[in-house]
C-alpha cells in the first residue's frame, strides 16, 4: 500500500490540512517534501492518525517540515500520531522539538487564532 497525500484548505483562510494516509517510507519522501515545499499558508497541520509507521527517511521529511517552518517563521503541528510514531520520535530524541497534539480540535486551538 502506497501513502496517501491529501491537501486542503484549513477551518480558516491561511491553514493548510496535509493528510498522510498508508506507510510513510522512502518512496514517499520526495512527494511529501514537494508539498512542503508548496505551502504558502502560515499554518500547517499534518494529520498521522491514518499512518501505521514510517522509516528514518520519512522521519527525516519531518524535520524537513520542521525546518522550513523555522525558517520562513510559520507554525505546524503534527496531529494524531500513534504510540509508534511517538515511540519513533523519542528513540531517535526529537520528540522534544516536533510540535505535536494528540488531535486535531487542539492543534487548531493552539495555532489559529
């Protein structure tokens, strides 16, 4: 099964929904990376409630998002990760730098005002 890579618009003008659906892995990077890239809006919420695991490429595609979005100062989240995923994000010690909320109603409590 491929991953799944769903943009849409936000509740609210300037949010950008990105919904990853399947493994992340290898061959998926470059497409994600392509929608990072993209996105214009100011926030951007990347929902991994569908995504069952993903390898050390596709978490280095995260910290892609994470650095682009220091750098051209705009906010993301990651929103609905597994205990995998979490597991994922401590062992490899970024867990203390990805911005992550168990959902989506708090993610968008946090970062749209």
């Amino acid at each position: 099964m491929d991953l799944k890579i769903e943009a849409t618009a936000g509740p609210r003008e300037g949010v950008k929904i990105v919904r990853l659906s399947g493994p992340f892995t290898l061959p998926s990077v470059f497409e994600f990376q392509s929608v990072v890239r993209s996105l214009n809006e100011p926030v951007a919420i990347v929902d991994l409630s569908e995504v069952p695991f993903m390898d050390s490429a596709a978490l280095g595609a995260v910290m892609f998002l994470h650095a682009s979005a220091q750098k051209n100062q705009r906010q993301y989240a990651l929103v609905g990760a597994s205990k995998r995923l979490h597991d994922l994000f401590k062992v490899v010690g970024v867990d203390e730098i990805l911005v992550t909320y168990p959902t989506m109603a708090e993610a968008q409590a946090k970062l749209i005002s």
